[in-house]
C-alpha cells in the first residue's frame, strides 16, 4: 500500500520535479506491474516535459502551499495525463511518442489501455491521501472534462467544420482541464485565489494545445519525437484547420489573460509570470517551429 511520505520543502523546481518522479515510480513499483515498468521504455519517460508539475511548483513555491500537496498533487496530474496519451496513441494510432515507440507498439492495444486504467486510479489514490482529501472531488471533475471533451471530438465531431469557438472549447477541456488543477493547488487555503488560478491555469493549457494542434502538421521527419498528421488522418477538430485566425495572436492574448484574471494578486502574478517565460513560452515555440 502507497504510504504517504513526509517529503521536504524543495529547494527548486529540479528537487520538485525529481520528487514527483520518484513518487510516481514509487507508486507504480507497489503495484503487480513492477517488472513492466522497468521493461518498457517508453514508460521511463513519464511525464515528458512535466508541464503541469513545473506549473504547480511555480505557483506554489510563491505562495506558500505545502509540498506535500504540491508533490502528490502533480504526480496525480502527471498519472492522469500518462493515461490519457497511453489512450490517446491507441486512439490516433500514433506509433512515437517522446522520440521512442508508444507503449501500445511495445505491449499492445489492450496491454496499454489497461495501464492506462491503473494508473488512472492510482493517481485518484494518490490525491486522496493529501490535504485530507480535499483535492480529490475537483481532480475527479476536472479529469471527467478531459474524458468529456476526448469523447465529443471523437463521436459528435468528427468531420464537422473547424470553427476556433469549437477548438477552443475542447482544447480547454482537453488539455486545459488538468493545468486548470496544477495551477489552483497554488491557491490552497484562499478559496478566491484558487479559483482565479484555476482559470488561469484553463487559458494556459487551452493555449498549449491550440499551439499542439499546429504541431501536428508539421512534417512527419520534424523533432518533435511524435507521429504527427493524425488529426487530419481522422478528419477532427483541430486549430490547424482554422481559417483567418491569427492563432499566434490569439495564444499571445490567451496568455495575457492568465495574468489579468490575477487582478494583481502579486504572488499569485509572480508564479504565472515565471511560468509562462520559463516554462510555457519554450514549449509554445517548440511546437510552432
Ligand atoms: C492528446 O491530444 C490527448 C489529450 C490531451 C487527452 C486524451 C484523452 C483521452 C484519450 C480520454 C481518456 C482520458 C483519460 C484521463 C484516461 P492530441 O492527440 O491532440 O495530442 P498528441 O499530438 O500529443 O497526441
Ligand atoms: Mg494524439
């Protein structure tokens, strides 16, 4: 059984980063699925860039939270968003990921929906035993959106017109949903500033995956380690397909946004800030070329 571990307040985002790793490989070495773990490498990567981790340590080493929290909370996030792609690659049929075959390549189909699963509830595990569960009903809504908002792409929109309103709406819930909660663990203890980091965190992953979805056209030879051109392969929604859009505008006014709703909450600016030119802007510029 995962124990909840005392874990130190970090001296930087590496310490961080490093700890949520640990937890989650910790984590999944107490499951039955141990000898899979150190077999696959693709599974070696978890988390890729870890996004959503950097973001709640960004917010929360400004404002205070604890990290305990900050650390179960991003490696739940980090599990969730494993899942999803775990599921995603099957969906698209995306054969790289992260510069390596995808997992279902490696152990199949069902072998990959099934991890997918555990990790999925290990993560719910995880949250429930930090903050005396009081994270645990908004990572379930929250992942619900991500699910939601995979499900209606896939069975009410495919081969509908791109329209940025219906792009964007996904992309919210899809990828914004789970920035939306690594951002708000920076608001613990001020029920306002976790709702406006909430929101914040909803613009910042709404502007990633706009910006992913130009990645996917990219050439196939590109460096982005990923299959790439699946979307138009399967006829979906996607920002790519955007007529007289000036998206590189709209993502600059999506992150002018995240700040703006912080109403000049200062610590709360700070990590934002932070975030969106150490972490966020590279990445926006890697998919855009
Ligand atoms: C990547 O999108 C996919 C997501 C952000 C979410 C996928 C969600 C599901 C498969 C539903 C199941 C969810 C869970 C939590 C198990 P993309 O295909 O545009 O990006 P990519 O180019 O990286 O593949
Ligand atoms: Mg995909």
């Amino acid at each position: 059984m995962t124990t909840l571990t005392q874990i130190e307040r970090p001296a930087g985002l590496d310490h961080h980063l490093e700890q949520v790793r640990s937890l989650i490989f910790r984590t999944l070495e107490e499951t039955s699925l141990r000898e899979v773990l150190h077999d696959s490498p693709s599974l070696a990567s978890i988390g890729g860039k870890m996004l959503r981790s950097r973001l709640a340590h960004r917010v929360g080493s400004v404002t205070g939270v604890d990290t305990n929290l900050l650390v179960h909370g991003s490696a739940a996030v980090e599990m969730i968003h494993t899942a999803s792609l775990l599921h995603d690659d099957v969906i698209d049929g995306g054969v790289m990921r992260r510069g390596l075959p995808t997992f279902w390549v490696e152990k199949g189909k069902a072998g990959a929906i099934l991890l997918g699963d555990l990790l999925l509830f290990k993560a719910v595990d995880l949250i429930c035993r930090v903050a005396d569960g009081r994270y645990t009903h908004e990572l379930v809504k929250l992942t619900g959106e991500v699910c939601e908002a995979e499900s209606e792409q896939e069975l009410i929109l495919q081969g509908e017109e791109s329209q940025l309103e219906i792009c964007q709406s996904i992309a919210r819930r899809k990828t914004g949903a789970l920035f939306a909660f690594a951002s708000l663990l920076g608001g613990d203890g001020d029920a306002h500033r976790r709702e406006v980091l909430k929101e914040s965190g909803y613009l910042l992953g709404t502007a990633y995956q706009l910006a992913d979805d130009i990645l996917d056209t990219r050439p196939e030879d590109d460096a982005s380690g990923k299959t790439l051109g699946t979307d138009a392969a399967r006829d979906i929604v996607s920002a790519a397909r955007l007529e007289h859009v000036d998206l590189r505008a709209h993502l600059d006014d999506l992150l002018v946004q995240s700040v703006k709703i912080l109403n000049g909450d200062q610590q709360a600016v700070k990590g934002i800030q932070t975030y969106i030119a150490q972490d966020l802007q590279p990445a926006l510029s890697a998919l855009l070329g």
